[in-house]
C-alpha cells in the first residue's frame, strides 16, 4: 500500500514523535495512508499504542538500518 502522506520526525524523542503523529493524523482524512519515520526505539511501542486508541489501522512496520517505518491507515477522521 502506497503512503498519501509522510511524516518524519527523524532527531526527536518521545514525546514529541507521537505527539507529531497525533496531529498528522487528525488532519487527515479517512482512506488517507500516512508514513511515519522515526529513530527512537520507543516509537515502536508508543505509536502502535497511539495507533490503536485512535481508531485507526496500523498496516505496516519495518525497521531499516536504526530507522523505524510505521505505515497508518485512517480510518475515520477526527
């Protein structure tokens, strides 16, 4: 599945990834694919968590070479 939209917030810590991805999401809108790329590894338990309480659908993660990808989808707007 091809990303609609990229967020990356490679040099931030937590908070600042999720927050990031919060008000990405919010503004997009339903069917929209947003990527988000990130470096800090606690990104790979706190926007999946972000992910799911939102309502939305977490379609893909992969990590590359220190890099960590999280394709979303939305699946409602908010």
């Amino acid at each position: 599945m091809q990303a609609t939209h990229q967020l990356n917030v490679l040099g931030y810590l937590c908070p600042i990834p999720v927050a990031e991805a919060k008000k990405a999401l919010r503004e997009l809108t339903t069917g929209h694919i947003l990527e988000i790329i990130a470096d800090d590894p606690e990104t790979q338990h706190d926007l999946p968590l972000l992910i799911d309480r939102t309502g939305h659908e977490l379609i893909e993660t992969r990590e590359e070479a220190g890099e960590f990808f999280f394709l979303v989808k939305v699946l409602q707007d908010d």
